[in-house]
C-alpha cells in the first residue's frame, strides 16, 4: 500500500472508529437510561431524542462500514459481522477496539 493510501486507510478507519464508539454509546444510554425513563418514569422525551441520535449514528455507521469495506475491499464475510455488530449492545465497542487494532496496524 501506498504511503497516502495508508494515511487514507488509517484516517477513514478512525472515523468509522469513532462513529462505532459514539453508536455504541448511544445504543446503551437509550436501552440504560432511556427505555426505563419511559416505562418506568412515564418520561416518553428520553427515548424520542435519545433515539433520534442513535438512529443518526446507526445510518453513520452502517454508511461509513459500506463506504470502508467497499472502498478498501474487506471481505464479505466482515463486512457482515460488522454490521451485525451493530445491532448487539455492547458489540460497537468491540468493533472500535479491532479497528483500533487495525489502525495500530497499517
């Protein structure tokens, strides 16, 4: 790889790094914090404008995964278990966590 395709790689990696980090953040305040503000505390708000960001993420990052995979012609195979990934609480972090390995990496 060419030494601005690497600096490519690493800044796209990063980005989809950080949407991950913040899809999964958003994912669990709105199952934590949101979902019992609403049944529990009849707050229905919480989890109006919670989701909303976390719907906004989720289409970040199920963009940005597209855009990576396809761009840098990752298998089909991890392009499906990132994605997949996004739909398991917790599972964003680890995503973050492999393509910070990978940043480490290039």
């Amino acid at each position: 790889m060419k030494f601005m395709d690497k600096l490519a790689y690493k800044k796209q990696l990063n980005i989809f790094a950080k949407i991950s980090f913040f899809e999964g953040v958003s994912f669990v305040v709105l199952l934590l914090i949101a979902m019992p503000l609403k049944y529990l505390m009849n707050m229905p708000l919480a989890v109006k404008y919670i989701g909303w960001v976390h719907g906004a993420l989720f289409v970040a990052y199920a963009f940005q995964l597209l855009y990576v995979g396809s761009t840098f012609k990752w298998k089909f195979s991890k392009i499906l278990l990132y994605g997949f990934c996004s739909l398991i609480p917790f599972a964003p972090f680890w995503v973050e966590k492999q393509l910070k390995k990978q940043i480490q990496a290039a």
